[in-house]
C-alpha cells in the first residue's frame, strides 16, 4: 500500500480515530478505572441533581455539557441508579458494547421478584427489537433473576414463551429455575441431554430430580425405557456424580457402581464424609473403593474395629493368591512394632493358619524386599527370616544364593550369625558343615578370614576333584596365598588374558580390605599396561572403581591411580571411556583432594593438582561437548560448593569470551544451563537439610548459593537469554530456577535483558494483566505488542482479541496502534485492529476504497493478489466491529468471486444485529440470482427469526420458488434439524407450511426431507412422515412421475425407522407399498424395511 493512499484514508476521517474513541481519550485519567471513576462521579452529580431538582434524566445530562459520544453511557450508568426503566430498555438496543454492557448489569431490571418483570413486556417489548447476541445475554440475565425460591411458575412462563416463539436452546438457561415437576416433564417431552453446568445448577435447586436425571436419563416418565443404554452414558457425567458425595452418599454409591467405579479420583475431604456416611463400602469392598483414594485419609477416618475388618475383607478368597508385601503396604500407616503381628492375626483370621508356619510358603518377591525391610523391624524381618516364608522347609530345597538375596539389606555384621541359628534351629546342623551346599560368593564374603579361606579351599578342592574350573574361589584364599597363585598364573599368560586374573586380584584385595597388595596390582597395571588398548585401561578402572571407593584409597594407592588417569588422559584415550566411569573418576579424585586441602597440614603441590584435574574436568564437559548433567560431589554437599566455586573460577581463565569454544552461541547455552541445573540442585538439597519452619527461613536465604557470586555465569546467563538463536527449552529451564532460588538476580537483571516474547505473552493473558496492573511498562513497548497482536489476528485468536479492546479506554495506547495499522494496511491483522478500536461507521471509511468494483478477479492483472488479499481482511475487521458497520457494505462483497469471504461475516452480523435488519439481509440473499449466495438467506432467518415469523417467511418465499430449488433446499435441511433437535407441534406446522408449497421442480428439498433416519420415535415423527408419503404420491400422481416415487419411497424406507413408528403405520405402509408395489426397487426398499421391523419391533409380526 503506497503513501499517497494511506495519506487519502487519514484526511477522510475527521480525526485520526473515531469520535467516540477521542472523547475517551479526553476523560481524566490515563486508566479505565481511573476514567471510570471520574464518570462515576459524574453519574453520582447527575442522579443527585434528579433525585432532588425531579428534572428529567435527558435534560440534566445536557446541561453538564456531556460529549455526545458518550451521551448514552452516561445516560445508562445514572439509569441504573435510576431504575428507569425505559432507558434500560432502548440501551439494551444499543449497538454500542459498552452501553449494552451497562444495561445487563441494571439486575432490578431482570429481578424476578420485581412485578414488572413479565412474559408480555420482555416478548413484545424487549426480544424482537434486540440481537440474536443480547436476546442470548438477556435470557441468561433473567436466569439469573430466577434464583430466589418461588419465582419457578415465572421462569416456567419465560421457558414456554421462547421456547413457542425461538428455540429450546434459547430457552435453556432458564429450565434450572423452573418447577421440579416442570423441569422433569421438558426432559421427556424435548428429550434433552443436560450438560454438567446444568446438571449442577438443577442438582443445586433439585437434588432429587438430578439424581433421577443420573439414573434414569432423559427417560424420567417411564426409568424402564432403554435403561440398559443409559446406565453407560453415566460416563458423561462421572465427575459430577462426585458431588453427590457429601450429601446423597448412598446414591453416589448406586450409580458410580453403574459405570463399574469409574468416577475418578476422590479428594480426601470427599473421603471424609464417605467414611463418615459410607464407612462400610471401604470395608466390606476395600479392593473396589481403595483405588480411587489416598489410602492415609481412609486410615485416619476409620475406627480400629472398621479397619481390622476392612484389612480382612482385602485378603484374596484363595489363599495361594496371597501377596505379602502387597498386604504389607496397606498396614505403613499401622505402628511398625505391630505391623508383622497384626498381619499375622487377620491371616489366621481369615485362613485359619499360622502365616510363619504355613508349608504353602508365600514367598515375599526380592524385588519388594527392600521396602518390605523398610516397613518392619529388624525384629519382624528377623521373624520373617526363619519362617517359610523365606527359609525352605526342607535341606534339598535349601539355595544359599536364594537365601543370602534375602539379607542384602539385614545389618552385614549380623547376616552370618542370623544364617546359622536359623540353619541350626530348621536342619539341625551347623551350617558350616555342609560346604558343598555352600557354593554362594555372597556367603563367603560374610565369613570370618579363616572360615572363609577353609571353605575356599574345600570349594577348590572338590572343583578339582570333578574337573571343574576352580578360578572362581583363588580369590576367597588367604590373600598372600591367593597372591602366590596369581602371580604364578600371571607369568603364563598372554597380556589380553591377564586382565581377567587382575580383576580376581583386585576382588581379593576388596574381601580381605588389603591395600597393600592392591598397590601391587596397581603397580603391576601401570608398569605392564602402560601401552595397552583404551578398552582395558576402561576395563580395569572401571572394575577397580566397582570394588573401592577412590576417596577409601591410602595414598600410595591413590598416587598410582591418579598416575594411571593422567598418562590416560595424555595420550587422549579417557575422555573415550563412557560418561559414569568419567564421572566417577573425577567425582572421587576432586573429593579425595578437596578434603586433603582442607586439612592443617597440606603439601603446597595438592592445590596444582587439583586445579589441574579440575581443569580436565571442564576440558572434557565444555569442550568434548557432553551433554550430561554435571554430577561431580552431588553425594557430598558439603564439598559440592566448594567444587562448583573451582569450577566456575577456573572456566574464565581457561575459557575467555574470545576462546574458539564459544564460537557457537548454543555452547554457552548449554554451559550455563548445566551450571545453573547444578546450582539449583545443590540448593534444593540444602533447602531439604534445613528445617523449612519460619524461624529458619533467614537462614535458609542466606545459604542459598547466588548467580552474582560468579560474574562470568552472570555474564553468560544474560548473553544467552538474550540471544535470537536461544533454545527455548534450556531458557525457559534457566529462569524457572532462577525465578525459585534466586529472585533478585531474575528480576534486576534477567528479567531486563530476557527477549520478551509477546505472542507468548498476550496468548498466555499475561499481557493483559500487566495491561491491567502496570500499563505503562506495555505503553513503552507497544510496537511489539502490536506486531504479536497483528500476528494473532491473523489466526483470528480470542486472546488478542481481548487485548486490543481492553487498550480502547488507555491514554494514547489505542492511538499508537491505529496510526500503525493505516500506516500498515496491507498487513495482516492491521484492518481487524482498526474493527477492534473504531466504531461501525469510521472503519466503513476504511474498508469502502478496497471493496472490490467488479465481481470477478482479474486473475491476470499485476495487483490481482494484492486486491483479493486486502478485500479478505474486510470480513475479519466487520466481525468484530462494534457498533457493526451498515449491512449495505456486507452486501456489496456478495458478489461473484467474493461470496466466500462474505460468508465468513453472516454469522457474526446475525449475532449482533436487530431481528429485522437480518431478515431485510435474508430477503435480499434470496433474490439473488446465484445459488451460492440465495442459499445463504434461509440460514439467516432460521437463526433469528420466531416461529410466527418463519411461517409467514416460509410463505412469501415459496409462493417464488419457480427459479430457486436451492432456497427450498436450505429451508428443508433447516426444518428437518428442527425436527431433529425440537419435535414439537410448532415445528411439525412449519413443516406443514414448507411441505404444502412444494413443486416438482423442488425434489433436491424433498428428498432432504426423505431421509429421516436421524429423528426420534415419538408422534410427531409419525406425522412426519404420513405427510412425507402424502406428498410424495401427489406430486407424483399430478406430474405422472414413478420415478420420483420410487426414488423417495425408497429414501424413506431405506433408513433404519422401523423403531420410530406406531404399528398402524408399519403395517400399512408394508401393504401398501409391498404387495403392490409402483416398482421392483420400492418392492426391495419396503422388503428390507420389513426385515428391521421383526428384528426392532417383534410384536408387529403377531399382528
């Protein structure tokens, strides 16, 4: 769009903006509630001035000399003080927004207590001079009106009104006021389906006929009908039926039983009055009911006498099915030191055996048994140990590896001692004495060094004996006796093959906790595999580290290790090794030289050294790219801190702004994401050591690790949240920490120099409560919240649209955004700016130069996409115009090429518009001569239109339809979804009316009305279709046309209908159209029809 058209659209407009908008801009006040406060005051001037002068309402606002755009605001806020009536009434026909507002918040005007308030006055006066919109808001109004007790027989009156003249949906909101008995019959007659909103207000006023509702469905006049069927549809409202809850318990209970407990979770105050009301459902059927609750609140609202027997009632019926562990868990609330004794007490209960000594053996599953440890005492585990429900009953069934997985988590000093009483007290022997049955690597492991080794020795001899491989044990031998085997094996052996022998040598050295001859393997390994492959240098550091913790080493040992570990990294093969043996290298040798820097005493060269491993440290995560967590010290969080502080002051010395590394932004990125996740991490442990009371919270503050601590990370932080190629997950992770732990640096720096992200912003509604709260801090930056609220329309978002009007009654905000989007026509989204902030008749001003001057585009011209492009913004910015722009520039777009974008408006205007423009639009849609815009008129008046009205339209457009079979289709597939939806008398009169004035040319609209299939059986659809087959035979017989009877016959015989009509009819119709049929394909439509008639409706056939 050029400069000269831009200058045009400006100068035809009498100021930059509209009147209205001005006038707004001229009240004190930059902010709504400040211009509202001063209209407030004003209004308070004028009601005073009335109440005491009794002058007219009209003539004290002109003598206050009240802008004329703002005459009817004014006017409407005093009316309310007021209570005039008659100014309430022409404001709720008002096309201004905020005048119509005004109006529905006048709540004496829609009080159903106030005697005024009547069917006659709001028909006759108040619904046909309104929109589709405001007659919608004014329902739900006097819904509200209804609330007080003894106003049902008024909402009954405003029901039936709109439901005769309008609709049923309209009539909707009103039916939770109205009587029970009145409520229950609308449901059977109109067959209505409540949804959960509704349900929950008749539940309010109605909790008898809601709870009916939920059982027996919209079949409340006979519960027996399709009962069955309903009962599934009970889905649809399960989490209403929780409400039922607290005062109908009993029949929360009936109906989620009917959806099989399909209702939900239940809060724990809902559990409350279920165990105070219901108490026996968790008893009598724990395992149903459980699922659905915290278990803790059912434990503390039940009595002991309700628990026990609950506990009982969840044991399995067959005893093999019995779960120890899983009935363990139930009793974590249960005192621990009666846990074990009370299960035992229900199991004979219930099983009439002792658990201990059932030979049955209900083996406790040793992937629960660390929990299961973690639930009893020691004592109890120990009970647990010599029963049969670990320890075998009989000697060959006895598996020491089984056994010994048992007491992983039993005190090791005790394991040995527990083993043999236990063997002693079930065998009768001392376990020691049967070696053969002790083949178990975790067994010798727990015996003394003598034993141990006898036992080994037995073990090798007897591997010997039967030619078995004896490796195995060498390492359970006295370890200078181990030591002398494997240093003779190690002289025999290729290099490769002594690994698996250096790994047995290591293992020995863990058993017997002997450093001294692990420094000897140490050193053997550093001597001899100095040159070796990076996989057994990855092998052997990885076993070691398996069997010794580095920070258990003494120093010769640790000296050795840290030897091998550099000569590794040297020749570039550590950082090949994988993520956790790395990890745990440099996690054990940092702790290990942290604490010997700390001590009174420390070699000046420590501190190199660790600097130095720190350093490869940050070599290996920055600049090998790895993109795990830094997990370094995160087991030791006295020392973490003291890591991490190294850490972060060792990367700008290594690592400065201009190092090659940070060449890519997502580097640093990635650094400072890994860093910040450590710092949190490392605060959140601290925050779980402290206790979180309020004493300690200052405490708590003060410990808190902070990002300015460390400028370089401060620096990084701000680059990367700022930069354009930012990932969006790491970022947003970022300040979500920063945001917890650290709120200063977040909001006097981060919060500055993050990219804002105002689509993000205005999506999420959190512009608008900045626009709400602190509006100047979106003035500074209105260009970008223009751009994302342009770029929003564009996608037609609520959102946005929200936005741009709530800025209309700000100072100078919506100015900016006008001036911008003329500036910017062509743009997407700027003309639905404009429709957003002008009035109706300002934007036609606008829109009028680019509505298209001939029917068709002129696909060939320079500009053809331009042109079409602009005149498809015009719909969007009519939309949401209000006042609404004049229905002659709507109508000037349908036209040729352009009725799509028309289209898009109709809706909208008939929403917004008085009943009679709408029909005017409708009228002259009809008289159009292309079928794609006639079609169109119908749909209008079916959508604002009363009944009366529709009629007398009916009439007048068909006594027209010589040229036109596209208008009496619309009006068909209209009445036919009345018929459907709403099967009333009035309706079937409309029906009458269209189907009486039909032509053979119209059998498009006829055959619409032939396929009934989805209708409803009751005696308006009986009706329905005897004047279908009327009519079909008339014309068919006046027009000598059997083709056309065969075909509609067939349409209406075709769909399955047999359960929707009365036997006479069935009957009837398959005698008359079977035995003597017009044709062979009416003959097999009626057959077909037959057949469903016996499968649907057998007691036609006994006729």
């Amino acid at each position: 769009m050029d400069n000269n058209t831009t200058m045009d659209i400006k100068e035809s407009l009498p100021s930059p903006s509209s009147l209205y908008l001005m006038t707004i801009q001229s009240l004190p006040g930059s902010t709504p509630k400040e211009k509202y406060r001063h209209l407030n005051c004003i209004t308070l001037e004028i009601v005073t001035t009335c109440c005491e002068t009794r002058e007219q309402l009209d003539s004290v606002i002109l003598s206050r000399n009240i802008p004329a755009p703002i005459f009817s605001l004014v006017q409407v806020l005093a009316a309310k003080r007021l209570k005039l009536r008659e100014v309430i009434l022409e404001a709720l026909k008002s096309t201004n927004l905020q005048v119509l507002n005004q109006a529905l918040r006048a709540k004496w005007f829609f009080d159903g207590t106030n005697k005024q308030v009547t069917v006659p006055y709001f028909v006759e006066q108040v619904f046909s001079f309104v929109s589709l919109r405001t007659r919608s808001r004014i329902v739900k109004a006097l819904a509200r009106g209804m609330r007080t007790p003894g106003l049902e027989f008024k909402a009954e009156q405003f029901f039936k009104a709109l439901l005769k003249d309008y609709s049923l949906s309209q009539a909707m909101p009103l039916l939770p006021y109205c009587g029970e008995n009145f409520i229950s019959s609308a449901i059977a007659e109109y067959d209505i389906k409540l949804s959960i909103k509704m349900l929950d207000l008749v539940y309010r006023k109605y909790p008898t006929l809601a709870i009916l509702y939920l059982d027996h469905g919209r079949h409340l006049r006979d519960p027996e009908i399709e009962r069955k069927n309903h009962t599934m549809k009970s889905l649809t409202y399960k989490t209403f039926l929780l409400r039922l809850i607290k005062h109908h318990t009993e029949e929360f209970i009936k109906l989620s039983r009917a959806i099989n407990n399909d209702c939900g979770r239940i809060s724990n105050t809902r559990v409350r009055y279920l165990c105070k009301n219901a108490a026996h459902i968790f008893v009598e059927n724990p395992n149903i009911y459980l699922p659905h609750v915290n278990y803790k609140a059912v434990y503390y609202n039940l009595t002991r006498e309700q628990f026990v027997k609950m506990y009982c009632n969840m044991f399995p019926k067959q005893m093999y099915q019995f779960d120890f562990f899983e009935m363990l868990i139930y009793l974590n609330r249960y005192p621990k030191a009666g846990r074990l004794s009370f299960m035992m007490d229900q199991y004979k209960t219930v099983y009439k055996r002792d658990l201990l000594d059932d030979t049955s053996r209900h083996k406790i599953s040793i992937s629960n048994l660390k929990d299961a440890t973690d639930l009893l005492r020691t004592e109890d585990f120990e009970k647990l140990f010599v029963s049969n429900l670990i320890f075998p009953y009989h000697l060959n069934d006895f598996k020491i590896d089984e056994v010994m997985n048992y007491l992983e988590y039993y005190p090791k000093e005790k394991q040995l001692n527990l083993l043999r009483t236990t063997f002693q007290s079930r065998f009768k022997s001392d376990i020691l004495s049967l070696p053969f049955h002790l083949k178990s690597v975790k067994f010798l492991r727990i015996l003394p060094d003598d034993e141990r080794d006898r036992l080994a020795k037995l073990l090798i001899q007897n591997c010997i004996a039967y030619r078995q491989s004896p490796d195995c044990w060498f390492c359970f031998l006295a370890i200078k006796e181990s030591f002398e085997i494997y240093r003779e094996k190690l002289q025999n052996l290729s290099l490769s093959k002594r690994m698996e022998w250096l790994q047995n040598m290591i293992s020995a050295c863990e058993i017997y906790d002997n450093k001294t001859y692990l420094l000897e393997v140490l050193n053997y390994f550093h001597v001899h595999y100095k040159n070796a492959q990076p996989s057994i240098q990855y092998k052997f550091l990885q076993y070691l580290m398996q069997k010794f913790q580095i920070t258990d080493l003494d120093a010769p040992c640790f000296h050795v290790f840290y030897e091998i570990v550099l000569r590794a990294y040297v020749k570039d093969e550590l950082f090949s090794m994988s993520n956790d043996v790395i990890e745990k290298i440099f996690d054990g040798i940092v702790h290990r030289l942290i604490v010997q820097t700390h001590l009174p005493i420390v070699v000046p060269e420590l501190h190199s050294v660790l600097e130095r491993i720190v350093d490869m440290y940050l070599e290996y995560k920055i600049e090998f790219q790895d993109t795990n967590a830094w997990r370094i010290l995160e087991n030791a969080p006295k020392l973490e801190l003291v890591c991490i502080n190294m850490l972060l002051q060792r990367i700008p010395s290594i690592y400065p702004d201009d190092h090659p590394v940070w060449r890519e932004p997502t580097e640093k990125l990635n650094v400072a994401t890994k860093l910040i996740e450590k710092l949190h991490d490392y605060n959140v442990k601290l925050i779980e050591d402290v206790d979180n009371s309020e004493s300690n919270k200052e405490k708590i503050c003060k410990l808190l690790t902070r990002v300015k601590s460390y400028p370089w990370l401060m620096r990084a932080v701000t680059d990367v949240l700022i930069c354009k190629d930012k990932d969006q997950v790491c970022t947003e992770y970022i300040k979500r920490c920063l945001e917890v732990y650290d709120k200063e640096f977040y909001h006097s720096t981060i919060n500055k120099s993050v990219v804002v992200d105002y689509v993000k912003e205005i999506k999420s509604g959190r512009a608008s409560l900045l626009l709400k709260k602190d509006p100047e801090k979106v003035f500074a930056e209105w260009e970008s919240y223009f751009s994302a609220c342009r770029k929003l329309l564009s996608a037609n978002s609520q959102a946005a649209k929200k936005f741009v009007s709530s800025t209309k009654w700000h100072n100078q905000l919506p100015i900016k955004f006008i001036e911008r989007s003329f500036l910017e026509l062509d743009q997407s989204g700027s003309m639905t700016i404009l429709g957003l902030l002008l009035d109706g008749p300002d934007l036609e001003k606008i829109i009028l130069p680019h509505l298209p001057t001939v029917p068709t585009v002129e696909i060939h011209e320079k500009d053809a996409r331009n042109h079409y492009r602009m005149a498809s913004f015009i719909p969007r910015a009519i939309n949401v115009s209000t006042p609404p722009v004049s229905t002659d520039l709507l109508l000037a777009l349908f036209q040729g090429d352009y009725v799509t974008l028309a289209v898009r408006s109709l809706d909208n205007l008939a929403w917004c518009l008085e009943k009679s423009k709408v029909l005017t639009i409708a009228e002259k849609l009809m008289n159009d001569p292309l079928i794609g815009v006639n079609r169109h008129g119908p749909r209008l008046a079916f959508m604002v239109a009363s009944k009366q009205e529709l009629h007398e339209f009916i009439l007048q457009t068909l006594l027209d339809l010589k040229h036109k079979p596209s208008v009496a289709e619309a009006i068909a597939k209209k009445i036919k979804n009345l018929m459907i939806i709403e099967p009333s008398e009035m309706n079937l009169s409309l029906l009458e009316t269209f189907i009486d004035k039909l032509r053979i040319e119209d059998t498009v609209a006829l055959s619409v009305l032939c396929k009934i299939g989805s209708l409803r059986a009751n005696a308006v659809t009986t009706l329905y279709v005897q004047m279908i087959l009327r009519k079909i035979e008339v014309l068919a017989e006046n027009n000598g046309m059997d083709n056309l009877l065969e075909i509609c016959i067939r349409d209406v015989f075709g769909t399955m209908i047999a359960p929707l009509l009365p036997k006479e009819l069935i009957l009837g119709a398959i005698k008359k159209y079977y035995f003597n049929p017009p044709s062979l394909e009416v003959s097999l439509a009626v057959r077909e029809f037959a057949k469903n008639v016996f499968i649907h409706r057998p007691f036609v056939a006994s006729a």
